[in-house]
C-alpha cells in the first residue's frame, strides 16, 4: 500500500529493500523508510530514469540492465 501512495503521488522509491521495511513495536504498522533516494516523476511526460542508485545487492534487473525505470 505504501508503494501504491507513493507510485500515485509520482514518487519511486529507488531502494525497496528489508532494511527499509520498517514494523512498529506491535507489529501491526508497516512503513517505508530511507526515502533519500527517492525521486518525484513527470508523469505527464513519461519520462524515464536510468540513474543507478540504490544497494547494489538488492538491485532490480531494469537497473542492472540499464534499461530505464519509472
């Protein structure tokens, strides 16, 4: 749900990883965390991106392959 606000909002969040899924003490809150490589799209543009950021253990294969995300 927090990836579907944020893709709604125009944001990727360019770093998904377990370190960044953080848990309340209750566990009964999920939140996204680390949003310093996040980045804010022109969606009415379309425009693509093809910085690689991120940690590089936990890349996904569009970065790998330096095909462009959005």
């Amino acid at each position: 749900m927090g990836i579907l606000h944020l893709h709604r909002q125009g944001v990727i969040h360019r770093d998904i990883k377990c370190m960044n899924i953080l848990l309340t003490n209750n566990n009964q809150t999920v939140k996204l965390g680390d949003m310093s490589e996040s980045r804010v799209l022109d969606h009415q543009q379309y425009i693509k991106t093809n910085k690689i950021v991120g940690t590089p253990l936990s890349l996904s294969p569009e970065v790998v392959k330096n095909e462009g995300y959005d």
